[in-house]
C-alpha cells in the first residue's frame, strides 16, 4: 500500500517543486513516516504475545466505509440536494477535523523531527509539508472508506459528471479542514504552552465523544419531527461562513444549471479559498509551526509554583478513610483521575452519556417537550436518573488498573504490606467522592426542583443502592491493585458471566427500589439496613489478601 501511495506521491512532483520543497527530501520522509504507521500498535488487536496486527488498517476502512454507508442512505434518500450535500461535507469535514486532532495531534506536536532532520541540510518549509503530507496521504484513505459509498448514490442518481464534482469538492473539503485545523493548532500554540495544548486537545476529545453520542442518540428523533420529503433549503448569512455549505452550493451551481448570486459565491468560495488555505499554510503558517515547535524543543520548563493549597477530594480524605495506607491510596487515585488525560479521555465521557440519556429518558414523550415537563412530576422517572451516574463508576473500575506506568507498581510489592485491602479500599472510595458524588448530587438537585423533597428518602435510598451495586461489582470482578497493570493485558475471559451476575444483581436491587418507593414508611425503614449490608461488604472487600489478587 505505501508503495503505491508514493507512486501516487510522485505524480505531484512538479507542485511540490513549484511550492520550493526539496522532494527528495520530502519522499524520504514521508516514506518513513509511512512505515512508521503500519508499525504501530493498536491495542484493541494485539494479542496476549503482543504480535503485531496485519489488517488493522484494513479493518479501520472497513468500519469508515460502513459508516460512509449510512451516509449513503442518507444521501439517497433525503429528496433536498442541497441539505444530502451539506451532511455529507459536514460529515467528511468533522471527521479528518477529529481524526487530525486526536489521531494525529500526538504527530503534528512532535518536536523529534526538529532534533533528528533540521540539523541536517533540510529546510523548515520542507519538513513541515513532509508532515502535513503524510498526514493527508493518510486522511485521503480515510476520505475514500466514507464517501465510497455515498460517491457511488451520487454516481446512480446523478451521472457521472456530477460524480467528479463530488471528488473534487470532497478533496477541496478535506483541504479546508486540514487548514482550519492547522490554523487552530497555530492559534493556540501563540498564546499557551504545550501543556495546555494537549490538556486542550483532551478536553476536545471528550466533548467530540459526547457529540457523536449525543448524535446518534438524538439526530434520528429530531429528523423524525422533520419532513425532509418536502424539505428545501433557504440560504441565510450564515451559510457563507459554512465551508460545507459553499462546496453543497458549489455542486447545487451544476446540478440546477443556476447562476443566482448566492449560488456562484459560494461556488467562489468553494474553489478559492481551499486553494487559498493551502497557500497561507505553505507560505506562513509552516515556518511560523516549525519555529514554535522548535521553541518547545528546546526550551527549559519552568513551572510556576503552584499552590500547596488541598482540595476538596485531599481536605476529607482523613476523614473517611481508616489508616494511613488506606489514605495514601485515596490520594493517589483522587490525583490519578483528575490529571492522567488518558483515564480522564476514557472516564469522563460518561458524565456527559448521562446528560443525554437523562433527557432522551425524561423527554421521552411524543407529545413534546413542553408536554413532558408539564408531565414529569406525575411520573417515577426520577429511579432511572438516581442509577444513571452509576454508568461512570462502572468504566472507572475498568479502566483504573490499567497505566503505561504500570511497571511504577513495584512498590506495592517492596513495601511491607501484610495485605492488599487498604489500597483496594482507598481506591474505592476515592472513585466514588471523586467521580460518583458529584454527578450524584447534581442529579439529587435536579430531583428534589422537579419532584420535590418528598423523594428524599429515594435519593439516600438509592445512593446507599449505588454503593451497594459498586461493592458487589468490585467483589465479583477480578481484583486489581490500581495502575498495575499494563494496557495491552486486558483479559476478557469470564467478563461476560460476571457482567450478567451484576446486571441481574442490579435489575433486582433497581426492582426493590421501585417495589419500596409505593411505601415511603418501608423504605425508610429498610435504609439502615442497607446501610448494615455496606458496612459489611466494604468490610468484607478491604480484608482481600494477596491471595485473591490476579496479578
């Protein structure tokens, strides 16, 4: 495959040239990059003995062509050229615009080529466009899964010719997107260190993840409420500001044979600013990148001191847990789960899952959202909120023993500790101050505004409920000292038996509250002893001995 894209890569010789890029240089480096690429590790494929995948990026254009086919469906079956067409950008457009950011972002910010090529007789110009071509060649592959698909709608239901419009405007997009971003980087990179650009580009990532949730979630229910059949697309102010919608408009300019002002600026657009954003990308925003990555190489970090003042999670520590050991564990996972990026990128997602499944729970009703809320309070749907946040303790407890620091680990080991339970406890507790109480409480407020405080006895009822289902997960699971293990050994053996214990063990415990709740006298009474039962289980849980660890 890379030989190919080379081949393809040698046809633009001449551009390059003209662009005063060394392409000797340049084809060296991006042959390189791109042998790089087919060695990387992708996790979810390695195997136990940690061999390499062979088809992982054969499988990454499956998976990008199957969602290109539901934009595919989309495109024939949405009547409104102009809207099938600015889905289809906007989807292409955000999806290279993510790709960039959190596949790539890691590449774009890489000081190593500064260090390694620059010393040699290679211009700052010349390697920055070796990135940013090897980052294309790469999209452009990625471009291909998703709009093979819908190219193909585009070529039975529009011709030919309107097939080649649609490639060209679907390189112009991905130009765009990859200026923009480019630009986005370079912005922020002027006003923050690198720090705060991956902290920046982390809490991208999350929102990203929530969009696309939020997306699939809510995007079908709202086009239902739509008559697309009959749709028609107005222009606004707006819509020039839109790439999408200048390269829609541009291929609307042929498919209708019109040549209204709107449609011919956007056609302008769509064909000179790409080509525009390309040309200041080359000309100042290379160099200006390049020196700033530069900077970042070299410079000596200083930090500022920050201050010694605890938080909340630190200032309670003492006061809820039992010895010292216990206490340190607490710390260090409270610390762990609000600054490692990686289990903040994988853990924190949830909290906005909950928002939505919240309001597609409570808003559920075909009559509208005035009407739902007009109705809420007559209903018990109050339950389903109370056991939402308990979806973030679950990815927490999966994901907290995993770390590429996970050799670190062998100070459990070195430490004279007769038993494991203390740090197992420590860790529990922090993961629920720290992730479930606060989401737990905003939701307790959101119940006692909608239904007031007559469900307070729900609300502790169903807290001790959430600690009682935490307890039993982390009793059946495998036993894990927190960030000891390595990412690539997850054992998913036996996963499935458990995951059915504790959603059984769950649906019966959700069923007594809602069983309890007709009397509010029997579940007041039944909360101290639940509370009995915690008490015990967590007693339970912090007597685990080496023995009942998996190591």
């Amino acid at each position: 495959m890379n030989d190919i894209l080379l081949k393809v890569l040698d046809l633009l010789r001449g551009l390059y040239k003209l662009m005063g890029v060394n392409y000797p240089q340049l084809r060296a480096i991006v042959s390189i990059k791109l042998t790089m690429d087919n060695r990387r590790q992708v996790i979810s494929y390695r195997k136990k003995e940690n061999k390499e995948p062979a088809n992982t990026f054969l499988m990454t254009m499956f998976f990008y062509a199957l969602f290109g086919g539901f934009i595919a469906l989309g495109l024939y079956g949405v009547s409104s050229f102009m809207l099938a067409m600015v889905v289809f950008f906007s989807y292409i457009m955000v999806m290279v615009a993510m790709t960039l950011i959190t596949d790539f972002s890691s590449i774009l910010l890489d000081t190593s080529d500064n260090t390694i090529i620059l010393p040699r007789p290679v211009d700052s110009r010349t390697l920055f466009i070796a990135r940013t071509t090897h980052i294309f060649l790469y999209l452009s592959q990625i471009t291909i899964g998703l709009s093979a698909f819908p190219a193909l709608v585009v070529l039975l239901k529009y011709g030919f010719v309107m097939l080649l419009l649609f490639i060209v405007a679907t390189t112009l997009a991905v130009i765009t997107a990859v200026f923009i971003t480019n630009a986005f980087y370079l912005l922020i990179l002027q006003y923050a260190s690198e720090e705060r650009l991956k902290n920046v580009i982390n809490y991208f990532q999350i929102v990203m993840a929530v969009a696309i949730m939020g997306g699939y979630q809510l995007m079908p229910r709202i086009a239902g409420r739509l008559n697309l059949e009959d749709y028609v697309f107005e222009f606004k102010w707006w819509s020039f500001l839109a790439p999408p919608v200048w390269m829609a408009g541009a291929l609307e300019t042929w498919h209708l044979k019109t040549t209204d002002a709107a449609h011919l600026i956007l056609t302008v657009f769509a064909i000179t600013l790409p080509v525009l954003g390309f040309y200041v990308v080359n000309k100042y925003l290379a160099p200006a990148f390049t020196r700033k990555l530069g900077v970042m190489g070299v410079e000596t970090k200083t930090t500022e001191a920050k201050s010694t003042k605890a938080g909340w999670g630190m200032r309670i520590a003492p006061l809820i847990t039992r010895n010292r050991l216990e206490q340190a564990a607490f710390e260090l996972i409270s610390r762990v789960v609000g600054r490692d990026r990686k289990i903040k990128l994988k853990v924190y997602p949830s909290f906005g899952y909950i928002l939505v499944f919240g309001f597609i729970f409570m808003f559920r009703d075909q009559g509208g959202f005035t009407n739902a809320w007009h109705n809420l309070p007559d209903t018990q749907s109050y339950l389903f909120l109370i056991y939402l946040s308990f979806m973030i303790l679950q990815v927490a407890l999966y994901e907290i023993p995993y770390s590429d620091d996970f050799k670190a680990s062998w100070i459990y080991f070195s430490s004279p500790l007769e038993t494991p339970g203390d740090i197992l406890a420590g860790t529990v507790k922090a993961l629920f101050v720290r992730l479930f109480l606060p989401g737990y409480m905003v939701i307790s407020l959101v119940i006692g505004v909608v239904w007031g405080w007559k469900v307070l006895g729900d609300i502790v009822f169903g807290l001790l409920n959430n600690l009682l289902m935490l307890l039993i997960l982390v009793l059946i699971n495998r036993r894990y000292l927190p960030l000891s293990v390595a990412p690539n050994a997850r054992n998913q053996a036996g996963s499935f038996i458990r995951g059915l214990i504790v959603l059984i063990l769950a649906g019966a415990l959700g069923l007594t509250h809602y069983l309890l709740a007709k009397s509010p006298a029997l579940l007041m009474a039944a909360i101290p002893v639940q509370a009995l039962v915690v008490y015990w289980l967590f007693n339970l849980y912090r007597k685990t001995g080496w023995r009942q660890l998996t190591l």
